[in-house]
C-alpha cells in the first residue's frame, strides 16, 4: 500500500472493503479493493486470482482496467481499478435522474459492446447486474467485479448453478444445469434491458431458485416441449418438480411505453431455451440500433442528480 494513499472508502463488497485512493507516483484516482484470504493457511484467495488473470488481459473502452494488483501480508490481495463515479443500480434507483430511451440505447449498446468482447474471448461473466456496470465521469460504461467470471467451451466443463444474482439468474441455472454456455449472461443481459425500460427489477423471486422461477414462469409460460425441448433433462425436472401450466404474457402488456423495435430486441434475449437466444453480437446487428432515436452520446448522460 505504500504506493498509494487512501482518501476514504468507497463500499463493502462480497469479498472486502472498496477504498478510493490516490496513486502517489501519479496522482491518478484509483478503487483499491482487498480480497481477504477465505482460509490464509490455503494460502491466496482463487477469486483474486482468477479476477486479476481474466483482467489482464483485456483493453477495452467498456471493461473495468486492473491497473496493478498486489497481495499484503495476511495474505490478502488488492485489486487496483480505475475509479468509477457511478454505477447504473444507483442510477434506476434515483428517481430525480431521467432516463430516456436514447440513454437505455446507449446503455444497451455499452453493455452488449462489452459482453461480446467477453465472449468473443470464451469467458462467461456469471454476475451481470446494474451494481457492475460502472460509469467514468465522461459517461464511459466500465462492466466490472469479475470475480465470478469463468472461461467456458471446453465439451462437458461442469460450472457451478450458484453463480449468478437471483433475480439475473436464467431457469436452466435454477433447474440446476452444470452446463451452460454465454446464453446464460444473455438472459441477464435482457434482465438489465428490461429494468432500464420499466425503471425497476423485472423479475422479483423472494430469495429462492424456485421462487424465482415461479416468478419467470409467470411472465413467460410454463416450459414445454414447444417452448424448451430438453429442459426435462435438467436437474430439478428429472427429480419430479413440476409446474401447473401458464400461458407467457405478452411483453406489450408489460413494457406498455416501449418501442417496437425494443420489445422485439427484448423477446429475442428472454427467451426460455438457452439454445434459442440472441447472442450480444446477434443483438447488437438488430435494427433497434440504427432506429431512431439514436443512442444518446455518453458525454450527455445524466449520472447525477446534482
């Protein structure tokens, strides 16, 4: 920490305490986050270490950058980023900045920009949520907290169903799939797609998978082999959980203030069968892009309310 001088803390995060700080041989801003070591005896906590590999070796406008990294003596790690003014939760949640739809353009089209440099890579975010997308003072969105972030593509590689925060999380994670591709950050992608236009969560569960996807179930019909061929295959199914039928609510009853060309993007990523879903790069060709209103430029958003 020598190299750096703390000027406060920023938050408490999953791992640690986020702290602002300035870079002593630069006088540049930085977030300094420590990850303490779960167990020191074992030695490094693996979240650090998988983060800091992930980051390195990205150079993209929309990607958090590692600036440095290096570990203290209780065995902790710090993790050294550039210093965001904001994040998107906080955001939504201030009901004194507006949010147009040229500005949810912009944010779509930062968020799908990064994510496909993600899996253009093969690596799976696995924690898309608005708290992780960060923005810089001149607008610039920065997706961040890798720590859950994995490589993916290798035939059979079992990935845990934990990952993911409930209310981003796709149903084939919540019926327990261990294997699954970049479909699964696309439905958390179409999540943040569907908060930006409602202004709130879309799908709410009460702190349980099942829960949860009584939740999704609602909104889009109970799975059946027109809608998701092969999710009897998945965990939960072949252990007897079963479903009274529903039929899906049409997404104009709910997005009733939405653009066409919105509500088409959105039903081409929230879709039941992981197979079936828009890719970012698929996402990013869809004429909601160069419709009008175009995105508005990131020098003109709104970040405060000040």
């Amino acid at each position: 920490m020598e190299n750096y001088k703390v000027i406060k803390a920023l938050g408490q995060g999953t791992w640690g305490v986020v702290h602002m700080a300035t870079q002593i041989a630069t006088g540049r801003i930085v977030a300094i986050k420590k990850i303490k070591s779960e167990r020191p005896e074992e030695g490094i906590n693996f979240t650090a270490v998988r983060e800091i590999k992930l980051l390195r070796e990205f150079k993209h406008e929309n990607i958090i950058e590692l600036v440095d990294c290096f570990t203290t003596p209780d065995l902790g790690v710090c993790l050294v980023y550039e210093c965001a003014f904001t994040d998107l939760e906080k955001i939504l949640s201030n009901k004194a900045i507006p949010v147009s739809l040229s500005d949810v353009k912009q944010h779509m089209k930062s968020l799908l920009t990064a994510i496909a440099a993600c899996h253009d890579r093969w690596i799976l975010h696995r924690d898309l949520k608005p708290d992780n997308m960060l923005f810089l003072k001149d607008g610039t969105m920065k997706l961040a907290d890798f720590g859950l972030a994995r490589m993916y593509g290798t035939p059979k590689l079992r990935l845990s169903p934990q990952a993911i925060t409930l209310w981003y999380k796709p149903p084939e994670l919540l019926l327990g799939s261990t294997e699954y591709s970049s479909a699964a950050d696309m439905w958390s992608v179409g999540c943040i797609f569907a908060e930006l236009l409602l202004r709130r969560p879309f799908l709410q569960g009460k702190q349980t998978d099942i829960s949860q996807l009584d939740t999704i179930f609602t909104v889009f019909g109970t799975p059946n082999e027109s809608n998701w061929p092969d999710y009897e295959t998945l965990p939960l199914c072949t252990r007897g959980l079963e479903w009274d039928d529903t039929s899906p609510i049409p997404f104009d009853e709910i997005f009733t203030a939405a653009p066409k060309d919105a509500i088409s993007l959105l039903r081409s990523i929230m879709v039941l069968d992981p197979n079936m879903r828009f890719t970012a790069s698929q996402c990013l060709d869809h004429p909601y892009f160069s419709n009008d209103p175009p995105p508005t430029p990131k020098g003109k958003l709104v970040l405060s309310a000040g």
